[in-house]
C-alpha cells in the first residue's frame, strides 16, 4: 500500500511518479500478480484477456443478466 500511497503522492513529479509506479510494479511481481507463472496446472493464462476473446465469453455476457 505504501507503492500506491507514493504514486498518489507524486502527481506532477515524473520522476518521482517513475520511481513510485516501479515500486508498485515491484510489489506487484513479489505478490505474483505480474511476472512469470508461479503455478503449474497446465491450464491455458487467460490474464491480461478480453474476458469475450476467452472460453468465459458466455458467462460473462450473462453477467448483469
């Protein structure tokens, strides 16, 4: 949360906005959000994909349904 915070704190600075937006990417890769798979179960990564290009297309055209 401390990444986030600094991010928000630095709008107008650009290199501090730079450092604060590697902090959270930082972050981001040590809780396994981004970076390289962590699991293996064989299963396809439909991450970072338009939920209607994917196999949950239907299911998610139904959602608010």
């Amino acid at each position: 949360m401390s990444a986030k915070r600094a991010v928000r704190d630095a709008k107008g600075d650009p290199d501090a906005m730079a450092k604060a937006r590697h902090l959270v990417d930082d972050a981001k890769v040590a809780l396994g959000e981004r970076g390289a798979l962590w699991w293996e179960d064989g299963a396809p990564d439909y991450n970072r994909h338009m939920a209607k290009n994917t196999p949950y297309a239907e299911w998610f055209a139904n959602l608010g349904k």
